[in-house]
C-alpha cells in the first residue's frame, strides 16, 4: 500500500497538480465553457512558462505554447482529458505503455487525452537564485495505451468513499492523538482552517465535484498535518511509520476522490 507523501503533488493539500488545472480548464475549453486564451492562463497560474512538446505531426523539438496546444488536441479528435495521479504501487488513472507510466510515476501526475491515444506528463524546471526564482514547465505528449484508467471510481462513488474516510479519519487521528501534536502541528491545522478561498476545478464542472474535491483536500489536509507537521504520539521512526502505514489508505481514498473530481465533466459528458 503507498504510503501518504506530503512532497506528492497528489497529496499536498495546499497545492494543485499541474495536471489537475489542465484537465479541468482543457475540458472546460473542449465543451465550449471557456475560451482558449482564459484556459491557457489558468493551467499555466503562476508558472513562468508553460510549453507542449511530441504532439502527433510535430517534428522533433517543435514546441507549442498552451493556446495553440489546446487548439490542436480538438483538431486531431481530443474530445476530453483526464487526470491520472500515480504514486509507487498505485498507477491511478494510467494505462499504459511502461515507459509512459514510469514517467507519470516519477512526476506524480498525468493527463490523459480522451478519443485520442496520447497523455502528457509535466516536466518541471526551477531556476534562479534562491528568492527570486522562476518555474517553467515542458509538456511532454506520447502514445498511450488505449483502455480503461486504472482505479478512477466514478463520482458517486469517490462521494460514497470519502464520506466513510472523513469518519475514519477523525477517529484514527484521535487515536494517533494528533490533537497534542504540539504547537507546530496545531499552527498548520490553523493555518488551513483559515486559507484563502481557492477557486476549485473550471467553469462547467458540477457542483457535486466542487463538493468531494473539497471533502479530498480536507482529508489531504489531515494527513498532511499527521504526518508532515509534529510528530503528536509518535516520537520514534518506528511508531512514525506505523502511523504512515494506519493512514495510508485514506491517502489513497483522498487520490482516488481528487482524479474521479477532475474527471467529472468528461465522464459526465460521456
């Protein structure tokens, strides 16, 4: 079972997959909700840069910003993307060739290309000097396998997990004795509880996504605070990994629900 990891893209509460944001704003775009330009702002945030690279009929090297990119996937018959969100022992979301799934292991998260056999996984490079740094992304598109997504439950499905996971996790923190964590721990459950608010998914998504996204952050959060800020109970690396080992598969719930969220508008356009 892989274990919850704070530094996982698909874990960290406080910070979305890359790849999330071009799912939900490239399908936004694919079923009319949004216009190209105001897609391509939103996937790239506050990135430098964002650039394609391998889509099918380029040559080699040829790179694409995301507006011309996003274009180009509903011309070659691109009709949805969806999120895939693997970690070491769970490819959630992937189906294959190896090589793809290796790469898609290693970032943490991958987009997929509904109607047409391609996916794409970030690369990303940070530069500059410590303080004054800036982030650029490479989208490296390749063949997938054309199959069904490994473990993506369906909405109502993610909905029936978490809500099952919350219970579970209130009682399994209690007993990690979490709540004494110490100050440290205490801070960053503060410091969630009063975040700004974060505009979640793109424009045409159901508001029951909106809602188990919510409900996989909060879960996230949990874990994060767990197993990432004071050590609570647990001050030995032996009970520190019992507790990993307790928690993970609410780790898992939260990354099942957050893809089945992402997915939502092109499954339920199919």
């Amino acid at each position: 079972m892989p274990a919850f990891a704070a530094d996982n893209p698909a874990d960290n509460p406080y910070e979305e997959p890359r790849s999330g944001r071009l799912a939900a704003w490239g399908n936004a775009l694919l079923a009319g909700h949004t216009s190209p330009d105001h897609a391509a702002t939103a996937v790239a945030g506050a990135d430098d840069s964002h650039r394609v690279a391998g889509l099918p009929g380029d040559a080699e090297g040829e790179l694409h910003g995301l507006t011309w990119a996003l274009g180009r996937l509903r011309v070659l018959g691109a009709t949805g993307l969806r999120l895939a969100l693997p970690v070491s022992g769970h490819p959630l979301g992937l189906t294959g060739p190896a090589g793809f799934n290796d790469a898609a292991m290693v970032a943490g998260e991958a987009v997929l290309a509904v109607g047409l056999p391609i996916g794409f996984v970030p690369e990303v490079e940070v530069y500059g000097p410590a303080g004054d740094q800036g982030v650029r992304v490479l989208w490296r598109c390749s063949a997938v396998n054309d199959g069904p997504p490994a473990d993506v439950p369906s909405l109502h499905e993610a909905e029936r997990e978490l809500a099952d996971g919350l219970r579970e996790t209130t009682l399994m923190l209690t007993k990690l004795d979490v709540a004494g964590a110490g100050p440290q721990a205490l801070r960053a459950l503060d410091q969630w509880r009063r975040r700004g608010h974060t505009e979640l998914l793109a424009p045409g998504y159901p508001p029951r996504a909106v809602r188990v996204l919510e409900s996989a952050r909060q879960i996230s959060a949990l874990l994060w605070i767990a197993l990432g800020h004071g050590d609570g109970a647990a001050v030995s690396a032996t009970e520190m990994a019992a507790r990993r080992e307790v928690l993970a598969p609410l780790g898992r719930t939260a990354r099942r629900a957050k893809a089945a969220a992402y997915n939502a508008l092109v499954d339920e356009r199919g």
